[in-house]
C-alpha cells in the first residue's frame, strides 16, 4: 500500500514477466511430450520392421504359409498403419503450428521446435523408407517364386507377362491350362499362396503411400535446416576431438619431462613449468568445445529435462 507508484509498476511488470515465463515453460512442457510420443512410435515402427522382415523370410522359406504367420504378419502390419498414421498427424499438427507462428515470433524455443520437428520427420521418412524396401524385395521374391512355379509346370512367363497376370488380381489367370498331375498340383498351390500375399501386399503399399509421399515432401522442403543442423554437430564434435587430442599431447609432454634426469633439468627446467602452463590452457579449450557441443545436442536431440537445465 505505501509503494509509490514507479515501484508498482516495476513489481506489475516483474509479475507479468514472471507469468509469460510460466506460460511458455508450461507451453514447452507440452510440445515436448508431444516430441516423445512421437520419437516413441517412430522407434516401435522400426522394431515392428524388423518383425515383418522375419516373417517375410518365414512366408519365403515355406511352400505355403500358415495361418498363424499370416495373423502375426497382419496385426503388426495394422500396428505399423495405426502408427505412423498417429506420427504423421502428429508432425503436421506442429507443422500447421510452426507457420502460423513464424511470423510473429522469433525465439529460441521456435528454433528447438523446428529443430526437433525437421530431425523427426526425417527419421520417421527413413524408418517408413526402410518398411516399404522391405515389402517391395518381398514381393520381388515372392513374383519370383510364381515364375518359378509357372516354369515347372510348363507355363513360362516374361516379366511383363506375369506383371499383367499379377494386375488382373485373378488367380485363375495363373492357373489356366496347368495339366492335372502330382507336382502341377504343388505348384498351382505355391502359385496361390504367393499370389494372395502379393495382393495384401499391394493393399498395404497403397494404403501407407500418401502418407509417406506426404512426409517425404516435408522433409525434402526442409533438407537445408537439416544438413545445417548436421553439419553443426559435426563441427561441435570435431572441436573436441582437435581439443582432446591436444591435452593428451600435453600430458605425454609433462610426463616426458618429469623422466628427465636431473643433469637434463637443469638446461630443461623451464620445460616442465611451460607444459603445467599449457596443460590446463587445453583442459579449459577441450571443456568450452565439450559444452558446445552439448548445447547443440541439447538443441536437436534431447528431451525436456536436458533443455530446462540448460536454460537454468
């Protein structure tokens, strides 16, 4: 009450000060668990892949497969759907946010945002690109092993023919005309089996192929932020390594030195004392470019709690 009226106002604006930092710590509290759940199913996606690539391999290794390989493929092929459909929604939602921000605020946190958002995006375009090289050499093999089969049984295709075959979405096109006998059986069996899992397949490719096309373009309009981003990591790295590799010269110096005999300490006396001087010289310089480098990390890859104590 006995505050005059500039001592007033100085505590409004420290309150209002005090407020707009509460705000966007809370703020950032936000988009950084956003950051989170996205890296989390981008990294379940890449271990779901790794699952689908061994099932593959099972489908390929059998003359038909079994139904519960079949089931198995399918529910982790639903998951990897239903999550990177979430990511992708996830990263166009801090998209929209981004631009529409861009031109009101210039700040630290907005460069943390687009940092986090351009390294994620590109990491959920390699994972999905590494998913669908993995389908495309499934089916690869699997048209292969068609062929195969329509071999044997006297049924020769080119590459073109058996794609037009594979099109039609009809078995019974592969089938026509095979002779009724023990091992044109067998094979008419594999040649449904791998044409059934050519057509999920498709299914799935189409399905992700938006999505992915999507992204793609984000990440390529966005490669300059990311090749920069990169290329200051490495240069942040680079800096202790020059840094650390000049204070172990300078510790084998001082090491050497204390070897000398004592005929040779007294033309060399000075030498010790120098190396003691630029020891600790190197320590400090190795140190500035460690925390150079821990700040840019801090920047690009690290959660919540990293920056806040940066910040602090």
């Amino acid at each position: 009450i006995l505050r005059g009226k500039n001592l007033g106002k100085t505590c409004d604006q420290d309150d209002d000060e005090v407020e707009i930092a509460v705000d966007n710590a809370a703020f950032m509290d936000e988009f950084f668990s956003q950051i989170e759940d996205i890296r989390n199913s981008i990294d379940k996606i890449d271990e779901n892949v790794a699952e689908v690539k061994k099932l593959y391999s099972v489908i390929l290794s059998a003359p038909t497969s079994d139904q519960k390989t079949q089931d198995d493929l399918e529910a982790i092929t639903n998951d990897i759907k239903k999550m990177a459909n979430n990511a992708r929604n996830k990263l166009k939602t801090i998209e929209r946010n981004l631009e529409s921000e861009e031109q009101e605020r210039v700040s630290a946190d907005m460069r943390i945002r687009k940092s986090q958002h351009a390294v994620l995006s590109r990491k959920f375009v390699e994972v999905m690109t590494k998913y669908n090289e993995a389908q495309v050499d499934f089916r690869e093999r699997s048209k292969g092993r068609i062929q195969r089969q329509l071999e044997i049984t006297g049924k020769a295709t080119t590459d073109e023919e058996l794609e037009e075959m594979l099109e039609s979405g009809n078995a019974a096109v592969f089938t026509a005309g095979i002779v009724d006998s023990g091992i044109s059986k067998q094979a008419l069996s594999e040649i449904e089996s791998r044409h059934k899992d050519i057509v999920r397949l498709e299914s799935s490719i189409k399905e992700l192929h938006d999505m992915f096309v999507d992204i793609a373009m984000l990440v390529e309009s966005q490669g300059g932020m990311i090749d920069r981003i990169e290329s200051n990591m490495d240069q942040s790295v680079g800096f202790v390594e020059r840094a650390v590799a000049d204070t172990k010269k300078a510790a084998k110096f001082q090491q050497e030195a204390r070897r000398v005999s004592a005929h040779s300490q007294k033309h060399w006396s000075g030498f010790p004392k120098a190396a003691e001087i630029v020891l600790p010289f190197c320590l400090a310089f190795a140190n500035s470019h460690r925390d150079a480098r821990d700040t840019a990390e801090k920047i690009v890859f690290t959660g919540h709690h990293r920056v806040k104590t940066e910040s602090s």
